[in-house]
C-alpha cells in the first residue's frame, strides 16, 4: 500500500499545519465549512494523526476534504499551533497528483476551477477578468453587475485609462513578453503538470461516468452546477 | 486589557516610495477605489508610488482553488519581486487580503524552510533568466492608509459623523481572513484586535460596532463561490454575519478585502431578492465601502468619482446622512458623460425613500 503520510510529508505545509493535535475541536467551533456542512476538521487532523493508511485513502477519495473554504480562520486559534487548513491543503493536493479527486463530486470540481480560473491566469494574467463572471453563470451578481458587464469599456473607461489595453493602470492588457514568462512559469514549476492532471483524470472519469465524449464543455458544466451533496 | 492587544502587533510601515501591486478582484468590482489610493497618496499625500504594467496575478485564488501548485506561486511572487528590484524599489504594498496572505505565507515559508526559496530561485531562473532579492517591507494597501490616517484627517473635508445629529456614524469593520488569521504578526493589530481599519474609523470621526460574529469570514471560500454548486456556503455565511451585526444598526460596513467588500455587498443584493430581508434602514441595504471610498469620501471625493455606482447596494443613504454632495443624474453615466442606460431595480434598494434616487432619463 502506498505511503500516504510520508507523501504528505513531503508537502512542508503539512509538516507546519500537523504536529500533535489533541482534539480540542476548536477549529470545528470557528469553521466557516463546519457551519454549513456536515464539515470536522478536527476529525480530519485526528484521522491524518493515527497514519491510517486506508483511512487517508478514504479521505483522499472523498467529498470532505473538498469542503474547507481556506479562510485559515483555524490557524490562530489553535492551542497547539496546528493548521487543519494546512493539512486540507496538502491533502487536495495529494489527491489530485494521484488522480483521486474525481472518485468524489466535490474533487470532480476541481476540473471547472481549472477552466475557468487557471486557464484565465495563463489567457490574461489575471485570475479574475470582467468578461468570466458572465451573468448567467452568477445571477447573485445582480442588475448593477449585468449593467456593468453589458457596458464594460464605458464604465471601466471612468476609471482606467488602459481597459483591455496595455499600460499602466486597472485591468490592463498584460504585454506579452510577460504572459510568456508566466506560461513559463508555470510549465518549470509543475504548475502545467497540475493543469494536464486535472484534465486527464476528469477526462477518465467523464467516460467511466458515460459521458462519451470525455470532459467536454456538458461534463465540465455538470460538475460546476450539480450538487447531490447534503449540507 | 485584553481588548488592547492590538497594540502588542505593530509593524514597520515604510513611509515613501511604494511599489504598487494590484488585485484581481478590486480592479474588477472597485477601480475606483484603485484609483483613489494612487490619487490619495501621490496627489494628496505628496507620495511616491509605482505602477508597473508588468506585474500579473499573484495566482492567489488559484492557489486557494488548489489548482496552482505551492511551487508555482511562489514562482509568481518571486517574479513580482524582481520587477519590483529592477525599477529600483524595494516597499511592496499589495491591494488584496489574498494576495497579502499570500506574500506574507511565503516570505515565511521561505525563512522557515530555506529549500523552498531555493527551489524558487532556480524555476524563476530556469523560466525567465531573473533573479530577485526580497522587499525590505511588505504591506496592504490598507496598512498604507492607516500609517497616514491623520494626515487624512488634517485634510479632511468630510467626517464620519451623521451631520444632522453630529453623533458619530456607526461602522462595521470587516477585516477579511487573510490579512491577519494566517500570520497575526504582519496585520496591524494581529488576529483578535485588529486595527488596521478601526483606526482609521476612529481617527475620522465615527465608531466602530462590536458585535458577535466581527471576525467570522464573509464566505467567500475559494471553491465554494467560484463553482456554482457550492455558493450556498458562500451565501451562508455572509447571512450569518448580516443577521448579527443588524441588531446593533450600522451605517456602513467597510471592508478590508475587495472580495470581502463584493460579498458583502452582493450577498445582501440575493438575500432580499430570495427572502425579502434587508439589513440596513428603511428597507435598504447596508452600504458596504472599501476603505479606500472612505477615504475618499472623508478627503472630499466624488462618490461616482469613487466607483460607488458600482455597488448592488446604493450608497446614498449614507451620502445623505454625511451631508456628501451629489449628482443624482450623474450616477450612471458612461466615459465623458454619456448615458448608456441604469440597472433595473432590486429589492435591496426598494426602501420607501428609493424614488429619490430614480435618475431621471
């Protein structure tokens, strides 16, 4: 059997986030997740702690671990410096290296942040551009955001000389020598390796699940908008 | 007493010549209030400060989504660093709470585990031929803002007082997570007593709120907003706040974090529109500002000047209650004037005083 605690090791923010964790509960008390769904990561350090092995492995291929929101509300409040929010990430992490996150309906997500988020970051540099939170896909955004969004080079033009367009200034076309060191960026680091395992496995998955065109735009839409999960 | 803790969390804030790094999210929802830090500190403030066309992301929300790899955006900052070395600066001053977590995660991250920086080093080297040496400070805008709050004060055209009654105009601060909860050392105030904006509200002329859930998150959650199946956490929690600072009545939230200042906004924009609850008087919203409108607002800006017209919440309430000037007709207009059309109404807005800010076609 693989050795999921020593991989996790290799993570460094798991060697901050875990060192004797006494099940205080106290990060379950202020956890945002913990408030909203069937969330512990008290439970989560504990099952981590024991180096069960099949137990890790149930948590690598489950929902659970997809649940935390990160905010590190539990880094400052534990009494043993411990971070479940450390932990979680090491754990997702580990979880797609190892093409396990689509065994879960909250991993199987990961592939739509690879889409719309991460292949923005390589598209514009940005994470985040106007033209992504497209209304339809976020009616929370409401008629301030659609009139934003329908007339995007006039009100940005208010504030920005440079909209879409490179130069100094708010939501400036990045220059494309920049771009290229990003994209370069991310292919020495493992960044792109990360992208392209994402996709392989979703593709995997989506075939395995009957979609037969692999992860294409209907699975991709699936997993962004279905939810089966009980909070 | 414990409530002065923050005193025990200060920092050295650098006093000229900033290298200025932007945000993903505040340029999105709030250039304005971009605009109005740069305006703040080199037109009002006599201060240096750069914008450098060619600094990108940090990749913080896709670091926080777990799709970009810890070695990847540690990559990024490090490039960061470098162009801000090559133009000859060396105070960083980053306008999000996520980005600021993710600067501060990994200057320590680096200290603590020195083969990190050196791994970074070599993938900066290996992908673009640079090599960077580390900011000699590193802060938030909004650290910025605080450092020079009396001097804002000293200019002040407007304060934060009801100018009818003159009592001080009650304010939420929301803090966002990032900024202290990951490392309390590098916030002004650490995580429990924060007082980064606190400071500025007092210096200004109102109050702060103190109410049971002021340090809870706003909800934002990475993954669980950006992927639809997952909002109601977001949403949830974003209540959860609403509902606990209602009872105590404040005039305004202001955030910290311009995701924070967008969820708290919009949030209570999706409330209304599923359950028919407001938060704030007469049937409306909380107005929630950045702290750079604020600022804005205190030295004599214009609201639209601002990008307040931006929010889902209208601000004119608060406007009326600070006695602030404005152009009714003005508020959604396009680049020089041009009218190109208003958003349709929303419940959030319906209360009963809404037809004074019908703009007039």
């Amino acid at each position: 059997m693989a050795k999921y605690f020593d991989m996790l090791m290799e993570d460094v923010r798991f060697r901050e986030g875990l060192h004797a964790c006494m099940n205080c509960g106290v990060c379950t008390g202020v956890c945002p997740a913990a408030e909203f769904y069937n969330y512990d990561p008290r439970q989560i350090v504990s099952i981590v702690q024991t180096r069960d092995e099949e137990a890790i492995e149930r948590l690598l291929k489950g929902d659970t671990i997809w649940f935390c929101g990160e905010c590190m509300s539990c880094r400052p409040r534990c009494p043993r410096g411990n971070t479940p929010g450390y932990v979680i990430q090491a754990l997702r992490t580990l979880s797609q290296k190892l093409g396990f996150f689509v065994e879960s309906e909250k991993g199987r997500q990961q592939l739509a942040l690879k889409r719309t988020i991460g292949e923005n970051i390589l598209r514009t540099g940005y994470c985040i551009v106007p033209k992504l939170v497209r209304p339809e896909l976020h009616p929370e955004q409401g008629p301030v955001w659609q009139w934003i969004y329908d007339h995007d080079r006039e009100v940005f033009a208010c504030f920005t000389p440079v909209y879409g367009r490179e130069g100094a200034g708010a939501l400036r076309r990045i220059d494309d020598e920049s771009l290229d060191e990003i994209r370069r960026i991310f292919d020495t680091s493992g960044g792109t390796e990360m992208f392209e395992t994402i996709e392989r496995h979703s593709d995997r998955k989506a075939r395995e699940m009957g979609y037969e065109q692999g992860a294409d735009d209907r699975y991709m839409m699936d997993v962004f908008q279905k939810n089966s999960v009980e909070p | 007493m414990k409530r002065n803790s923050w005193q025990d969390y200060q920092k050295q804030i650098a006093d000229d010549h900033y290298y200025y790094a932007r945000s993903c999210i505040r340029q999105n929802f709030f250039p304005g209030s971009e605009r109005a830090f740069i305006d703040i500190l080199t037109r009002d403030l006599g201060k240096d400060l750069l914008d450098d066309p060619k600094h990108s992301s940090c990749t913080g929300i896709g670091y926080h989504s777990d799709i970009v790899p810890l070695e990847t955006i540690m990559t990024v900052v490090a490039r960061q660093f470098s162009l801000m070395n090559e133009v000859g600066y060396e105070n960083f001053v980053t306008s999000c709470i996520t980005s600021f977590g993710i600067y501060t995660e990994i200057l320590a991250t680096w200290q603590e585990f020195p083969e990190t920086e050196e791994r970074t080093r070599e993938y900066l080297r290996k992908a673009t031929g640079r090599e960077f040496t580390k900011p000699a400070s590193l802060a938030h805008t909004s650290d910025i803002v605080f450092h020079f709050r009396d001097d804002i004060a000293a200019r002040a055209k407007r304060r934060l007082v009801n100018a009818a009654t003159g009592e001080p105009l009650r304010v939420v601060e929301h803090i966002g997570c990032h900024y202290a909860k990951i490392f309390p050392k590098s916030g002004i105030g650490g995580s429990e007593f924060p007082y980064v904006l606190a400071g500025m509200v007092e210096s200004w002329g109102g109050e702060c709120v103190d109410y049971p859930e002021r340090r809870h998150c706003c909800g934002f959650g990475f993954r669980n907003y950006l992927v639809q199946a997952n909002r109601g956490y977001s949403i949830a929690n974003s209540h959860k706040k609403l509902e606990s600072m209602a009872p105590y009545k404040p005039d305004f939230i202001v955030a910290n974090c311009p995701g924070c200042a967008m969820f708290l906004d919009k949030w209570q924009y999706t409330i209304a529109e599923m359950e028919g609850t407001t938060y704030g008087e007469n049937g409306h919203g909380i107005p929630v500002l950045t702290y750079e409108e604020m600022a804005g607002l205190v030295l004599g800006y214009d609201p639209w000047e601002l990008g307040m017209q931006m929010h889902q919440v209208d601000v004119e309430p608060l406007l009326d209650k600070m006695g602030v000037e404005y152009d009714p007709a003005a508020k959604y207009l396009g680049r020089n004037g041009k009218f190109i059309g208003k958003p349709d109404t929303a419940a959030v807005n319906c209360g009963q005083s809404e037809l004074l800010y019908d703009i007039k076609e």
